[in-house]
C-alpha cells in the first residue's frame, strides 16, 4: 500500500495516520483554498486517479465537478450545495 501521509514519529498520531490509509471509505483533507493536501488510497480508488494527479489539485478537478473548470474551484454557486 502506497503511504499518501506521511508518519512523525508521535504514536497517537502515526495511529490516526495508520486508520486514515486504512480506512475504507474515501477521506481528503483539503486547505481554505480547497487544494488536496491529503487523502487515503479509498479515496485515490473513488476517484480513479493516481496519487500524483491528486495531491496538490484543487477538490473540485479531482472529482471531475463541471463548475471547477467553468469558474474557479469553491467559488461557483453550486458549491455551496455540494
């Protein structure tokens, strides 16, 4: 299994970090400015793209919303119903 976050060495925190790549279901942590700064394999599987077409793109590009190419990412109408 590919390590899409990376340990630190504190053990609560390596846990969390163990149960989130571990976890079934599609999880991504993104930034106020809705860029992917983490996710779990579940959630590279969801979205059918590669770690490298991911990490760093903007929330609505990877889950292929039309509004993100039309307007910029998180400021369409739509995104407040998303």
């Amino acid at each position: 299994m590919t390590q899409y976050v990376q340990k630190n060495g504190d053990s609560r925190e390596d846990s969390l970090i163990i149960n989130f790549d571990s976890n079934p279901i599609g999880m991504v942590v993104v930034d106020h400015s809705s860029t992917v700064k983490q996710f779990n394999p579940a959630f590279a599987k969801m979205v059918n793209l590669e770690y490298e077409q991911i990490l760093e793109q903007k929330l609505g590009v990877c889950l292929g919303c039309e509004n993100s190419f039309s307007q910029k990412c998180g400021e369409a109408l739509a995104c407040n119903a998303c």
